[in-house]
C-alpha cells in the first residue's frame, strides 16, 4: 500500500503511448494494404467471373486491366493533387471512392459493370496512396522512429502483395467471388474513421499541375490498352484498333513535345540528365511485364488446364509469390556482400535463367514442384532486384526531385502490370492448346528479363563516373 502512487499511471501511460504510436501506422496501412491485394487478388477469381457473368476472355483482361489503367494514369496525376489540396483530403477522397468502387464491383450484375467499377476503383487507389506514404512521414517526425515504422511498412506491403491469391482463394472458396470486394467494405469504412480521428493534416504546398501532360499520358495509356486487349477479337487491321494505335503515337508523340517545351514539366528535366533514371524507370516496367504477366497467365492455366479450385490455386501460386518477399529480406545481405550494382546484374540474370528453363519444361502434364521451384527462383531474383533499382531512382533523383521520381517509377511498373496482362491475354486470344500457349508466353517472359539484365549490363551495373 506504501507503492508510490505514480508509478502505475506512469507505467500505463507508456503502454497507451506505444499503442498510439502504431495507430497512424495500421491506420494507413488499411487503405494500402487493400490497394495492393485488388493488384492480385482478383486473379483467381478470373474463372468464377467468367463462368457467372459470361464474361470472355478479352472482358478477363480488362477486369485486371480495368483497375491498373487508371491506378498508373493517376499516380503522378494523385502526388500532385495531394499537394495541392491536402495530403489528408486527398487520402479521405480516394479511400471513399475505392470502399464505393468495391461496392459496385461486389454487386455487379454484368462483365461490362464490373470493368466500369474496376476503372473506379483504380481511380480511388491512385489518389490516396501517394498521400499514404506522406502522411505516414509526418506522423514520425523523428527519424529513428520513423524508419523503424517505414520498415514495418514494407514488410506489411511484401506480405500483403504475396497473400493475395491465397486470401483470395479462401473468400471465394467460401463465399464466392463477390467477397474479395465486398471485404474491403467493412475494412475500408474502418480506415476511413480512424483516418479521419487519428491521422494529422499535412500543411499543403499548392504548385500549378500540368494538366495537359497528364491528359496526354491517360490518353496514350488508354489507346494502347485498348489496342493491345480488344486487337485480337476485332482484328488487328480493324478500324477501331488501326484508330487507337494512331492516337496512341500521336498523344504519345504530343506528350514528349509538351515535356520538352513546359516550364514546369510532369517529370524534371534533371532526372533525364543521366540515363541510369531511365534504365531503372524502364526495367521497373520489365520486371512487372514479366511478374504480373506470370500471374494472370498461371492463374487461368492452374483452373482451366489442371482443373483446381480458386482455393487450390491459390496455396498453389504462394510459394512462387511469396519468395518476392525472402528477396527483399536478402537485399541488404547481399548489397553488402557483391555492391548493389553486381547484385542489380546477379538477381536479373537469375531472373532470365530460370523464365528460359521454365519456358522449357512447363507443359500442362509438368509436375508441380517442378515449375513451382523454377517460377520461385525466377521470382526471387525479382524480389532481389526491386529494392536495389528503387535505391538506384532515389539516388539518382536526390532529395529534391524523391517525390516525382518515386511516383514515375510506380507508374512505370504499374504500366508494366497492364502491358504484361495484355499481352498474355493476346498469346491466349491466338492459341487455343495450353500446350502452345506455355512456351510462347515464357519465351517472352524470358525475353523481357534479358532485355532487363542487358540494361543492368549497360547503364546500371557500370561504375559511375564523374
């Protein structure tokens, strides 16, 4: 009884402090973590969808595609509202309108309303995680503290990224395929509420945005994803793909010149002043073709060639996504070990290897572990090279371009998701037996990763000079 009578509450408060100070992180974490499952999870799902809504395989496409256009269209588009009008509001904004896409996407009763609600939703997206990553800054003002929160970050985001076909597995397997949208509901109402209590505004830093720019980019973004998905069921001579490949060059075209002739353009001049900027903004793009290509394409075969269940699919699939995370893990090991240029030229060459034995041996009869250990290998060299070209832009973009930079490297991989499932859409559009359609599409993984690793070779893997 003779305890001195503030050693409890003092012992309380430290506990309540340590539990608020992971409250802005799970707070935020919420929003992001489901902006990156929709990336996934939707795979394998693709069966169910189009067996219920009688959706073709071009309508597949787009209900992956659909979500990643205006996620990567936006994304620039998203960093420069948040300065301007408030990296909460925009947080706020997005989030409500990703929860009402999901809503809409849950209760679609037709393929062409589910591809509409998955434009929405990739719109949401963009908007509130460029303001995610902000927000999560200014709430660990110091720095040990916000490191140590910004390594949890990722390790949520690796987790979140690898689970998606698994999580996605189990909600269908019990309650259809509906529920991976209709989750992010109840979890995104909840994000919202915490946003809005915990999460402090940051001061706003009004800067004039270029809208031209970004409407030149949608364009040619859209007008090549429309090509590349709807070309082999009009036919590639066809009117409407001939007209959306001509304005796909000349919007592309008319994006380069604005660039060049604005006084403010999208992307710093700077950042183009060495091409190791552009070699890593490119095989961002690379590594994703490849990645998200893989994804789309093993998600179909493993239903509809060797007949699992979306929940089978997904145990399946985990393995070869979950070594991206063992990859990222290694990177610092490594890094210390070979340097990060050799390590850059290493996971990319190893990448390369095992996409061309895999194109190899994977045939629809293959045994499991086999290409399952072969996709893996291939993936981890992925997950390796990553980081190591992400800290390759930052660098290169220095503190006072990191925000673009970072921006324009997460367009240019989401891009490369969009590319990479059209083009796998394509090679199935044009051949029937499973038996064709492996080979094909692995060459050209493999392909796409030695074009990465001759980039490495060139421009990011080649002591610095000056």
């Amino acid at each position: 009884m003779s305890a001195s009578p503030t050693s409890a509450p003092s012992s309380l408060r430290g506990s309540a402090a340590a539990s608020v100070g992971l409250l802005p992180l799970i707070t935020l974490a919420i929003g992001f973590v489901m902006a990156i499952l929709d990336v996934t999870v939707v795979n394998v799902a693709l069966t169910d969808i189009a067996r219920q809504l009688t959706v073709p395989l071009a309508g597949l496409v787009w209900v992956v595609d659909g979500y990643t256009l205006t996620f990567a269209a936006m994304l620039l588009a998203g960093g420069g509202l948040a300065d301007r009008y408030g990296a909460k509001t925009l947080y706020l904004s997005g989030l409500a309108v990703f929860v009402l896409a999901s809503v809409l996407c849950g209760l679609a009763p037709s393929g062409g309303t589910l591809v509409a609600a998955r434009f929405l939703q990739g719109l949401g997206a963009a908007l509130f995680m460029p303001s995610s990553l902000s927000l999560l800054a200014h709430a660990y003002p110091d720095e040990t503290v916000r490191q140590r929160m910004l390594g949890m970050w990722s390790a949520i985001v690796s987790v979140a990224a690898a689970s998606g076909p698994l999580v996605g597995g189990i909600l269908i397997d019990r309650f259809g395929w509906r529920s991976i949208f209709l989750v992010n509901v109840p979890l995104g109402l909840v994000g919202l509420v915490l946003a809005s209590k915990v999460i402090t505004p940051v001061a706003r830093h009004p800067k004039a945005i270029n809208f031209l720019s970004h409407a030149l980019g949608m364009a040619t973004l859209g007008a090549v994803s429309y090509a590349l998905i709807q070309g082999p069921v009009d036919g590639w001579l066809s009117r409407p793909i001939v007209g959306a490949a001509v304005l796909a060059i000349a919007a592309a075209c008319a994006f380069v010149l604005h660039e060049r002739r604005s006084v403010e353009p999208l992307l710093p001049r700077a950042l183009f002043e060495t091409p190791r900027f552009g070699a890593a903004n490119l095989l961002g793009f690379l590594i994703n073709f490849g990645g998200f290509g893989q994804l789309f394409l093993l998600s179909l075969f493993l239903q509809q060639a060797r007949h699992a269940t979306p929940l089978q699919a997904g145990i399946q699939l985990l393995p070869t996504i979950a070594v991206y995370t063992v990859g990222n893990l290694a990177v610092p090991h490594l890094v210390s070990r070979f340097g990060p240029r050799h390590a850059l030229l290493g996971s990319m060459i190893s990448c390369t290897v095992f996409a061309a034995l895999t194109t190899l041996v994977l045939r629809p009869d293959t045994a499991y572990w086999i290409f399952a250990l072969l996709l893996a290998l291939a993936n981890l060299g992925a997950g390796v090279a990553v980081p190591v070209m992400t800290a390759t832009v930052m660098q290169v973009a220095g503190r006072m371009h990191s925000n673009v930079a970072a921006a324009s490297l997460n367009a240019n991989r989401q891009i490369g998701v969009l590319v990479g499932v059209a083009f796998m859409g394509t090679i199935l559009h044009g051949q029937a037996d499973w038996g064709r359609v492996l080979p094909l599409a692995f060459g050209a993984i493999t392909l796409v990763y030695l074009a990465g690793a001759s980039l490495v070779w060139r421009y990011l893997a080649a002591p610095q000079r000056g």
